[in-house]
C-alpha cells in the first residue's frame, strides 16, 4: 500500500514545495521567509506521511489484535468455568 501511494505523496509535496520555493527569489524578506517556511514544512510533512503514518498504522493495528484475543479468551474462560 505505501509503495502504490509513495510515489503520489512525494509527487504532490514536490511540486507544491516548489511552488512555495519559488517565492524565494523575491527580493522581500518576508516572501523569502514565506516560501522558505512552507516549502520546507511541505516536504518534512511528506517524509513524516511515508514514515511514520505507517509505522503507526501497524502499531495500531498490532496493539487492537492483541487487547482484543486477551479478552475474547479470558471472557470465555471465565463463563465456561463457571458453567
């Protein structure tokens, strides 16, 4: 999944972090810091999204899996111990 959706996560922040980074060659201090900001915050959110996102989506899905089996298990012990 990450690999069929990679390529357009990085497509878009490129091309949006250039839009922004082309406000760098103005000749305004505060255009320059503008574009610079939000180009870099661009691409340091994309690098994040192909990251961590899935790496904490598999973290999720791991922690779920676990809690639930432990208390579908001791739920029915519990009710076959008693019967």
């Amino acid at each position: 999944m990450v690999g069929e959706t990679g390529l357009g996560v990085f497509t878009g922040a490129i091309t949006s972090a250039a839009t922004f980074y082309a406000l760098c060659i103005s000749s305004y201090g505060g255009l320059f810091d503008l574009g610079f900001l939000i180009g870099t915050g661009i691409l340091l959110c994309a690098l994040v999204i192909t990251v961590l996102l899935p790496a904490m989506i598999a973290w999720n899905e791991g922690c779920g899996r676990g809690a639930r089996t432990s208390s579908r298990s001791s739920t029915s012990s519990r009710s076959g111990s008693s019967a």
